[in-house]
C-alpha cells in the first residue's frame, strides 16, 4: 500500500489530541453528507417538476409535425396522403387546419384559435382525455371543444341551443371591401365539450371538424395547415425525416417535441443551470471548510511531519498524506451523503410523504444522470480544496 494513503488513512481515523481540529474535521464530513444530499435533492426535484411540466406540453403535442416551409397552408395530395398511409414508420397521422378567428357567443367576444382536426387525431395525441366536461366532438358536425379558459371567459354553456357560438373568418382574396359582412366567413357551431391541460393551452385552441374548418377559412379539401404523426418507436429520428421528405419533398418543415416547445424547453434547460450552478455554490463553501481542517492538521501534525521529512519521506509524499486525506474524507461524505439522498427520493416516489395538495404528491424523479453530476462535482471539488490545502506543506512548515 502506498505509504502516503496509508498514513492519511491512520490520520483520517484516528482522532487528534486538540478536540477544536477533531470539531473542525467533523463540521466538514457533516457538511460533505449535507451538501452531496442538497445537490442531487435539488436535481431531482427539478427533474420532477420538469418532467411534470413536459407532461402537460406533451398532452397537446404529437411526436412529430409537418408544417410548410413558406406561408401558411399547403397541399397534400391524394398521391402522398396514400404513401403515408402505408409507411410502416406511421402509426397515425392526422390532418389539421389552424388560425386565429374572432368568436361571439351571447354578446361576448374573444380572439382564438380555431383547429379543425380529421377523426384520427385522438390517435396521435391524447387530447381528448383532457376533457373536463361533456364529450369529443363528432366527424362532421359542427360541434366543438373549447378550453375551460375561453369557456370561462364567454360563459359557455354546453348543448346551449338558445345561444350559439358563433365564429368569424376573414375571406381570403384581395381588392377593396364595400360590405364588411362579406369581409367574413361564418359559421354558427355547438360546443360539446370543455377541455382544461393548463391556463395557457385553456385559452387557446377551439376544435372542430377538419371540413368545417376548412370551409370556413375558404380552403381546398387538401390544403391543411400542418400533419400530426404519430411514429413507431424503434423509428430514429433521422430515419423521420428522411421518409417524410421523400414522400413530402423539401418544401416542408418536420418539428419534433423539443422543437414544438423551444421556448419552453430553454427555459427549463435554463433554470436547471441555474439550480445546479446555485447548489455547487454551496458545496463550495462547504469545501472551504475540508481546505481549513486539512490546514489545522497539518498544523497539529507539525512534529510528526518533521519526523517523516527525517526518515525519508520527500515534501511532496507528505502533501500527498493531506491530499489523499482530504480525499478520503470527501468520498466518506459523498457516500453517506448520496446514499441518504437516494433514500429520501426513492421514499418520495413510492410513498408520497410529501404533498404538494392532498392529491398530489411533490414530484420527483430519481435519474442516474444526477447521481454522476453529483458524483463528479463533489470529487472535482473535493480534489481541488484537498490539492490547495496540501500545497500549504512547504519547507517553512517542516523546519
């Protein structure tokens, strides 16, 4: 074994005459466990919240979109809708119509966005199991959901046939307008459902059949405004895209999850940064007093060193005794410290002891990307303090 560990080990175990060095090293191993269980609690937590926040996006989101490249509707023709139907790569697609019309409903208005869907879009998305009250629509019917946000707002009511909802859109085509009621297209629709996934998608989106949508915004049966698919999942991504446009050609644009929520998914990247960089400020501190008790060693241990140097040992085997003490003491802690964090979050996912509402349990996911950022910011750290406290073993001090 080599003589400066085992040394270190001796030193690590053993306790030293002055209680105030043995107080010191004790603060630190506690602040070693404590901060290794602060840091990955905080990366689970957010895990948690990540991954509960991502579920509500990913309700309203297919595994991949296809929109145009340039304006804002295109064409699929019966040629390519054929070639879709029979890709193995699709489990569904499903064609879709969107844009912002002006609602009215018993003297109330309201700006939102219409979504003209086809009957196999509750195969691509689960949307329709975000129903709060009533039913899905039915194929070919001028019946739609809406979000409880715009219901909310219009004090909808549902199967209200003394008051219909009524929606305006713009005709397409240019010249001047002498009638401003031939301006808009219109057409009087029956709420059938209320959906609620979260405030921001509530006030949204209204769904309806894909025809009538496309009557309404004065649109060729086959010019929709994007394609929702839903892919096998032993399908890459690269190998999605490549089918696509191989049946769709390059005027398209193909948007997985990630893409369909950027702004999202950089503001959680973001805050993820932000909690780690904010926990490792911590762990920091925590070190400095690893750095200050391998310092007070040294000091205590200042005759015995001497006595090293005389028997042999060079200056630089006897910083390595500190820096490999510090290192045992940093990975004393980070083992009881993720050990009781890993406890505590498997407890958590099990059990549910800590509520955020009496039916919902705080979330947290337990994911060994955690543990190995946890594992390899404490060691780093770790080696840094222990490297600077040793290096305070100079010739002055073995004099």
């Amino acid at each position: 074994m080599n003589l400066s560990v085992y040394i270190a080990k001796r030193y690590a175990i053993s306790f030293s005459k002055n209680k105030a060095i043995n107080i010191i090293t004790g603060i630190a191993s506690v602040g070693i466990i404590a901060s290794t269980m602060a840091l990955f609690v905080f990366l689970s937590v957010f895990s948690g919240l990540k991954e509960f926040t991502l579920d509500f996006a990913n309700a309203t989101d297919p595994d991949y979109k296809v929109i145009t490249a340039s304006g804002k509707f295109f064409t699929l023709t019966q040629k390519q809708e054929a070639q879709l139907r029979k890709s193995a790569m699709l489990t569904a697609f499903s064609k879709v119509v969107s844009e912002r019309v002006y609602f009215v409903y018993d003297a109330k208005e309201i700006v939102a966005e219409i979504k003209g869907v086809d009957s196999k879009f509750a195969a691509v998305t689960d949307f329709n199991q975000h129903l709060y009250v009533g039913d899905w629509l039915a194929p070919r019917s001028e019946e739609v959901v809406v979000g409880a946000e715009i219901s909310r707002k219009l004090a909808l009511g549902l199967f209200d046939y003394n008051h219909q909802l009524e929606v305006y859109a713009p005709k397409p085509g240019k010249g001047n307008i002498e009638n401003p009621e031939d301006a808009f297209n219109k057409a009087l629709l029956f709420p059938s459902g209320v959906y609620s996934v979260n405030e921001e998608m509530d006030g949204k989106f209204v769904f309806c059949d894909l025809q009538l949508a496309q009557q309404l915004l004065g649109l060729q049966p086959q010019q929709l405004t994007a394609l929702e698919l839903k892919v096998a999942p032993q399908h890459s991504e690269d190998e999605v895209r490549q089918t696509l446009h191989g049946i769709l050609g390059n005027g398209i644009q193909i948007k997985n999850r990630a893409q369909l929520n950027d702004a999202l998914y950089k503001m959680l990247q973001s805050e993820n940064v932000f909690i780690y960089l904010f926990s490792t400020l911590v762990v920091i501190l925590t070190l400095f007093c690893l750095a200050g008790a391998i310092v007070m060693i040294i000091i205590d241990k200042r005759d015995n060193l001497k006595t090293l140097l005389h028997i042999g040992l060079t200056p630089k085997a006897i910083r390595g005794i500190f820096f490999a003490q510090g290192l045992l003491i940093t990975f004393f802690g980070l083992g009881i410290g993720m050990a009781l964090a890993i406890l505590l979050i498997v407890l958590q996912q099990q059990f549910s002891f800590l509520m955020i509402t009496a039916s919902m349990p705080y979330p947290v996911v337990f994911e060994w990307d955690n543990v190995w950022i946890v594992v390899a910011t404490i060691v780093l750290l770790g080696m840094l303090s222990s490297w600077i406290a040793s290096g305070t073993v100079t010739k002055n001090v073995l004099k």
